[in-house]
C-alpha cells in the first residue's frame, strides 16, 4: 500500500516516510535480536557504536585523523534506523539555542552562535559536494509567533541572534504576528545518513549492522566491545553514539540525558495554492506558540512534527499514540486552516535531551579510552555532523585540527544550564510586556 491509499491516521509501522522513500528496510524498533557477529572482526584501532550521523561522522573524523587505521561501526538495527533517519532534516542554523540566553554574560557562547551557524553552512556545502544524495537545498528558517507574549519572546531572541553576528530578517507571511527569516538548508534525513554510510565504505571503514553493541569494558589495551554468544571486539579506542539508545549499552560511566519522543507525519500531496503558502518549498516554519511545531515540505507533501512525550508508547519508538495523531492533525488543521490537508504517515523517533540542550563529548572511564559522543537532541542534524572531529580528536593519541574545533569542545564542556540567563530573558520580555512595546 502506497502512502497515497493509506488512510488518515494509520502509522506506518517500523519506517519513517524518510526511511521508507529512501529505501530502508523495515526496522522492529523493539527488543534487537542477537546479532551473529558475521563481518565483525577480532581486533580494530577504533570501534564506533551506532550507526546514526554521530557515529559515522566520528568514524569518518577518525579515518581523516589516522589514515590507513582499521575503523569498525557496529550498529544495532540499519544504518539510519534511530532519530538520523526519522527527523525533520533541518541543519539549524542556532544548533546551541540555549547559547542565545547565555549570550550576553559569555563571550565565549557569543562566539559559539557565530562559529557554529559558519560551520552548519560549511557542513551544507559539503555535503553538495560530497554527499549530493542528501537532498541538500537552501531554505530559509521561518522562526514565526501569533501570540502577543511568543512575538515579544520571539523579538527579543532576534535581537540576541543579531547580536551574535547571525543573520536574521524580518519575514513576511499570512498568519504570524511577527516571523524572522534565517539563511540555512536541510536535507533528506536517511539518504544523508546512507550518503554518509557510502563514504565512509568508501573510505574502507567496516560498518555491520544488525550487531547491538551489549556492553564497553576498558582494558589494559585499550577496550572490549563485548558482543552477543560471548564474541567481543579489541580496540584501542571506543566512540559511543547511540544517543537515545545509550541505556542498551553497558559503559564505564552512564550519560546523563533524557530520552524524549517526538512525532511527525507527512501529508497527503498538497500544492502552495492549496495551504496558501507561497514559496513554501524554500521554507522550513517554527512555530512558536501555546505549541511548538515545525514543517516543511517535501515532494509535495508537508512534513509536520512538533509533540514530545516521555514514555513509549507500546513496543516500538516508531509508535504514534493515537491521541498524538489527532494532537498533530489538530495542529495542522491550525497552522493551514481550509486546506484539505490529513496525515498518510505517521512515525515516532527518540533524541537525547541534556539540561543544556548541547552533545556530552568527553572521555569517560578510568583511562579515558571509551568516548561519549551522545546527547544530542532536536538540533543534532547539523550538530552531529560538526562534532564528529570534536569525538575524533579525544581518543587516546587523537589531536584537535583546529583550535576552534578545542575551543568550542572547551566550551560545550563548560555550559551549565542556564537558569540565570534564562530568569533574565523572562524578566525581560515580562518588562517588554507591561511596557507595552510593540514586538519587531
Ligand atoms: C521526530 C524528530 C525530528 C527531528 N528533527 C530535527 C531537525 O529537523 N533538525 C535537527 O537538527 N534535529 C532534529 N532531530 C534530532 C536529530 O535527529 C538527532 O539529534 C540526531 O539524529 C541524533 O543522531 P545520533 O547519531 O546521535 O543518534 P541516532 O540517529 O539515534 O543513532 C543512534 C544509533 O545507535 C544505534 N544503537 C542503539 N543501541 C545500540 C547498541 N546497543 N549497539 C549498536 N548500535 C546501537 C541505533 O540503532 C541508532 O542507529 C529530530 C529528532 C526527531 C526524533
């Protein structure tokens, strides 16, 4: 059944549209059987565990550090089976957004806006070069608010983005009380992940898949990768990128984030007539209201996300509660009104949130040859990908290629949670509001 003669309201199980479009085989999302340990090795340099856009951004970092090293990625599922193949495809442009609120106080998060949105387009033109089959287009970020007290919030954060040396106008459209506009991309969520796989093949990195990784020990060595039917895997060196997944993993030192579940659908084809949105096909909306969701379209059809649960919901992350389904096509109904418009697909997938919203990127254990590079939560697309060489340059004899690449590991390390920056970013759209200061 095509996603065309599927009707509203069905998920499809086991798949994203993006997985499913781009030719994945059908993940289970529940329990993963034993893997056989066919095409692992006994011994490598470096072992990479999971196979979503951390891991092989890291391996393929590890591969440009130490040509002619012997890189194995063990993945549980496919390639692209977790929240790489299953998001919304924006390389964000603010991929620290808690840096804004911080802003102020730290240079040092100043810098890190500035640095990372130059890095997310370095990343876009890459991946046009190398990559092609990501998709990669030009889109402009639409970041809009309808309510009064959003559109203060909202202006008060284009002012900081500003601030940071970003580029950021105002936009015009049919609905928002206010909107600014932000130059970024997106791609195809798991044809870059399988781009990404190809390169790395290419580069004679080893990746099995249906291989879950149950435990990393270290050891005098180095680390054992400890795998099912009592088969392991010597390394000199782990990087872990199981992300939301990193409770599967037995590690010296467990990470400390919380799995949130997001949703998405696609629609049925829609043209800009119809959902009164032109020049829809170059935007990528956030909508900040009593809400928060974001869209895009894609081949036709929006794609449409925005609810975050806690729990799981039955057996599979892929699962849509049925009251998320009718939260989203509520939502859509919203933010399109007239337009005839019903989720064919619906799916789920996991991030990692830590409490500042940025990747844990540091060594971990007693002797510091296991690296975490997880974490990563709904701005990880472009994230991922630019901290690949930050992991890289942890394992044990691994350097920094640049001193920006240290300096913002330095500084990812040492963010705390804002809770004073975020009081005084309330405080001041509070003032904003009494005063009664037009949003703009
Ligand atoms: C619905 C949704 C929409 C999103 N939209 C956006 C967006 O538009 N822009 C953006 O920047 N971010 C977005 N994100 C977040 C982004 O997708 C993630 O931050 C990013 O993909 C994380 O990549 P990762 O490689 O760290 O994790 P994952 O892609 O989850 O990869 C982890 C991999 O580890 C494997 N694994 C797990 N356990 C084991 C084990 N024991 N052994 C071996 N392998 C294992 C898994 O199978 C998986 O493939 C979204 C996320 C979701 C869920």
């Amino acid at each position: 059944m095509t996603g065309r003669d599927r009707p509203a309201s069905t998920p499809l199980a086991g798949r994203s549209y993006w997985q499913s479009h781009g030719g994945a085989p059908p993940g289970a999302g529940g329990a993963v059987p034993a893997g056989s340990g066919a095409g692992v090795p006994a011994r490598s340099d470096f072992a990479v565990i999971g196979g979503g856009l951390a891991g092989l951004s890291s391996a393929l970092a590890l591969a440009d550090a130490e040509p002619g090293a012997r890189i194995v990625v063990l993945e549980a599922n496919f390639v692209g089976f977790g929240a790489s193949g299953r998001n919304a495809g924006l390389l964000s442009p603010l991929p620290a957004p808690l840096w804004l609120a911080s802003a102020i106080s730290e240079p040092e998060h100043l810098w890190g806006l500035k640095h990372l949105n130059g890095r997310v387009h370095e990343i876009a033109q890459w991946l046009k070069a190398e990559a092609p089959e990501s998709g990669v287009t030009p889109k402009t970020l639409r970041l809009e608010a309808q309510g009064y007290f959003t559109a203060m919030g909202l202006s008060r954060v284009a002012r900081l983005i500003d601030k940071a040396g970003i580029d950021v106008r105002p936009a015009k459209g049919p609905r928002e009380q206010i909107a600014f506009g932000l130059e970024t991309h997106a791609v195809d969520p798991y044809r870059t992940v399988a781009a990404l796989a190809g390169l790395a093949r290419r580069r004679g990195i080893t990746i099995v898949e249906q291989q879950p990784v149950r435990a990393v020990e270290e050891t005098t060595a180095g680390v054992k990768i400890v795998l099912d039917a009592g088969l392991s895997l010597e390394a000199r060196a782990a990087i872990v990128c199981t992300n939301a997944y990193s409770g599967s993993v037995a590690l010296p030192e467990a990470a400390k984030a919380k799995v949130v579940h997001n949703f998405m659908v696609a629609t049925n084809p829609v043209t800009d007539t119809q959902i009164g949105w032109s020049g829809a096909s170059d935007i990528f909306a956030i909508e900040l209201n009593t809400s928060y969701v974001f869209y895009r379209m894609h081949e036709g059809r929006v794609v449409y996300g925005g609810i975050e649960r806690f729990k799981p919901y039955g057996d599979s992350d892929f699962n849509v509660p049925p009251d998320v389904l009718v939260g989203l096509e509520r939502l859509i109904a919203r933010s399109f009104p007239g337009a005839a418009m019903r989720p064919e697909e619906a799916w789920g997938g996991i991030y990692h949130q830590t409490g500042t919203d940025l990747p844990i990127i540091r060594r971990s254990g007693a002797a510091g040859a296991v690296v975490l590079n997880v974490g990563y939560g709904g701005t990880g697309v472009a994230m991922t990908m630019l901290c690949g060489r930050l992991a890289a340059a942890l394992v044990p004899g691994g350097r920094f290629v640049n001193s920006d690449d240290e300096r913002l590991l330095a500084a990812l390390a040492a963010s705390r949670v804002p809770v004073g920056a975020l009081a005084r970013f309330v405080a001041g759209v509070a003032t904003d509001v009494l005063t009664m200061r037009r949003p703009g």
